[in-house]
C-alpha cells in the first residue's frame, strides 16, 4: 500500500495553516502596533504609593496589627 498521493495533499495543508497562523500572528502585532502609536490614553491609570499615603515604603497606619509567620526547614 503505497501512500505516495497522501503526502502532497497533507502537507499542502500544513503549510495552508502555518500560513493562516503567520497571518494572524502579523496582524495581531501591526493592531497592537498602531494601538500604541495613536496617542490613547490605557484603559486604566497607575496609582501612586503616595496617592494612597504612603510614607517612605509603608502603607497603612502605623499601629496595624501585623502576624508574622516563619518556616525553617530542618533538612
């Protein structure tokens, strides 16, 4: 049993998808591309630590209570 005809016609399909996937993958970069390029603004906007008064590296009040929990491997 001879598969010879077989191969062409699947691997004119492999390449019809691998084509169909370059060409996704191109316009997917170039919507991206110009989405960047046009000047809108993100959808939302980044929050500054002091925006939600922070001082130095800390948030939150001072006397909060705080649980620390430690794990030591003895191995």
């Amino acid at each position: 049993m001879s598969r010879k005809g077989h191969g062409k016609r699947g691997s004119s399909a492999v390449w019809a998808v691998t084509a169909a996937a370059v060409a996704l993958v191109a316009v997917l970069i170039c919507a991206s591309v110009w989405s960047a390029r046009s000047g809108r603004a993100p959808a939302g906007e980044a929050v500054r630590d002091a925006d939600l008064g922070a001082v130095g590296n800390a948030i939150g009040p001072a006397d909060a209570p705080v649980t620390v929990v430690e794990y030591m491997d003895y191995a």
